[in-house]
C-alpha cells in the first residue's frame, strides 16, 4: 500500500453516470489486476475504493458510476484537481490459472478491472472471451474497447436491447479453461452456479479502512473469515460459502 498525490488528466461521462477518470501519479504499488484504489475526498470521513482499470508506469485510469455524494464530488472534477490515493489496495488476480482460453464476465462497474486483466492475458498469448453485462443498451461501455484488445467480446443486457437478451451466465461459451469475474454479488452467485471450472471471483463491499484494520467487509469462507479489502477483493470460487 502506498499514500500518493495523483493530478486529474482527464475525467469523461462514458454513459450517463458511469466516468473515466485518467490519473497522474506514483503507480508503483499496484502489481496486480484486480487491486484497488482508495480516494480521500475532501469533507467526506471515509475514503471511496475504486477498482484499477488500467495503469502504467505514471498514469492510472478509473471508471466508477456515481451513486452518492463522494462520487458526485469525482464527477465534478476538472483536470488539474488533485486527489489523494492509497494505492496497490486487495489482492488481484492470479493470471498462472488461467489456462489457454479464460472467460471474463464483468457486470456494471464490474466490468473495468477484467480490462487490465484481459490485457495481461492476451500478453501471455492466451485467447480471452469476454462478457459484459448490463441492464440497457444505455449502459453499455467499453465494449469497443475489449474489440480494440482483440477478444472475442459478447455483450448482453437484462432487457434485450442490445446483443445477448438475459444475463452473462447466458452467454457463457461452450468451452473454456477458466473464468474470472467482477460484478453485483447476485451475479456472482449465479456464475458461481453456472460455471463448470474452477475461477476467481472479485467480491464488491462495503468498506471502512480499505486496508484490513477495520474489519468491516469480511466474508465467510472454508477457512474462516477473509476482509475483502485485504485477503480480497478476489476469492478463489473453491473457498466460498455463501450467506444463503
């Protein structure tokens, strides 16, 4: 974990609440897809975790959806504002799994960290199918961008509007070494049921610390309780147990 000063590049609407915000700063401590980030903003008592979409050396990109005050106060921002981050937050993805042909299945703001992690795939020459799912064709993004990589990408969405009508579970192809997931923990559950492999799943809590002090956002396992902000945010699907 490390505490740094980053200054806002950019900060673009992709859909009507849903924002990329590119960042410039020290991205030194972030190893893994998967990690998060964690945003002091000013009058606000707790920090806000954003999961990593992409990073390099200098620079780091979030797309977060804006769903209360602290996400409102990112949305207004210009470039130039500077924010403070605590930065290689969780545990990401274990990529040595994989095997040659990994399905990612990202749902709503689920969907930013599986970019990062389909780029590091497609580094290692496997064959990357990715799923996205939403509600409506108004809440589609970044699907041109997953093309741009050069996986195979499905889209689907609750109401039919665009591509596959239903849920990612829908779409799942018929064959497939691995999976690796993001999204609302109900989506979880059902991928969780539907998949016929072993994966990694990234769980999204609630969190006071973001760093494994507070206790706050654990979760029931084989072994015990794991705080999704430390041992997680990715679970490997064998040591899940779900609440009910």
């Amino acid at each position: 974990m490390k505490q740094s000063i980053f200054t806002v590049l950019s900060n673009d609407a992709l859909t009507e609440n849903v924002y990329k915000m590119v960042l410039a700063g020290d991205t030194s401590a972030i190893t893994a897809p998967g990690q998060f980030v964690n945003i002091k903003l000013e009058g606000m008592f707790l920090r806000r975790p954003i999961s990593v979409c992409d990073y390099d050396s200098s620079t780091l990109t979030i797309i977060y959806k804006t769903v209360g005050k602290g996400t409102e106060a990112m949305a207004a921002m210009a470039p130039g504002a500077q924010l403070d981050l605590l930065t290689g937050l969780g545990n990401g993805y274990d990529l040595t799994l994989s095997g040659e042909n990994p399905v990612l299945l990202g749902g709503g703001v689920g969907v930013p960290p599986m970019y990062r992690l389909a780029k590091d795939l497609l580094r290692q020459g496997k064959k990357v199918s990715v799923i996205l799912g939403f509600n409506t064709k108004a809440e589609i993004f970044y699907e041109q961008e997953f093309l741009d990589l050069g996986c195979c990408v499905t889209v689907t969405t609750v109401d039919g509007s665009y591509g596959t009508r239903g849920f990612v579970t829908d779409a799942l192809p018929a064959n497939y070494s691995y999976f690796y997931t993001c999204g609302p923990e109900p989506m979880l559950k059902a991928v969780y049921r539907a998949t016929g492999t072993s994966g990694q799943m990234s769980f999204e809590r609630r969190m006071g610390c973001g760093f494994g002090a507070c206790m706050g956002c654990s979760c029931k396992t084989i072994t015990g309780y794991k705080r999704i902000c430390k041992e997680g945010p990715v679970l490997k699907k064998e040591e899940i147990l779900w609440e009910n």
